[in-house]
C-alpha cells in the first residue's frame, strides 16, 4: 500500500502548496499563481501538479525505502 499513502500524500502536497502560497503577499506568490507549464500541442499544465508528481515520487520511495 505505500503507492496508495504516496498518492495521498502527493495529493495533500499539490493542493496545499498552491493554497498556502496563494495567501502570502509577495512577487513569488503573485508569479506562481500565474505560471503554467505549457506543453506540446499547445497544452498548459498548472503548475502544482508537477508539485504534486514531485511529492508523490519523494514519498513512495521513502515509504519503499522504509519497508
């Protein structure tokens, strides 16, 4: 089950990051609440989800590692 842990984790780290810095007032909350990760094909990806792939990968391996 830690890929499941990791999942949920993930989950918790791409929504809370964009959440917290979305409530403090400076230039780098401004920039990241404006940045997409543009793609091919003219796709934008925003970008906690990379935050939340991120997290996801630290987290399975740290639970893999702690089995």
């Amino acid at each position: 089950m830690p890929l499941t842990k990791a999942i949920m984790l993930g989950g918790i780290g791409g929504i809370a990051v964009p959440f917290t810095m979305s409530g403090i007032d400076g230039p780098l909350s401004g920039m990241l609440g404006t940045i997409l990760i543009h793609g091919p094909g003219g796709t934008a990806v925003p970008w906690s989800w990379p935050v939340f792939c991120v997290v996801t990968l630290a987290a399975w391996c740290l639970l893999q590692a702690a089995r």
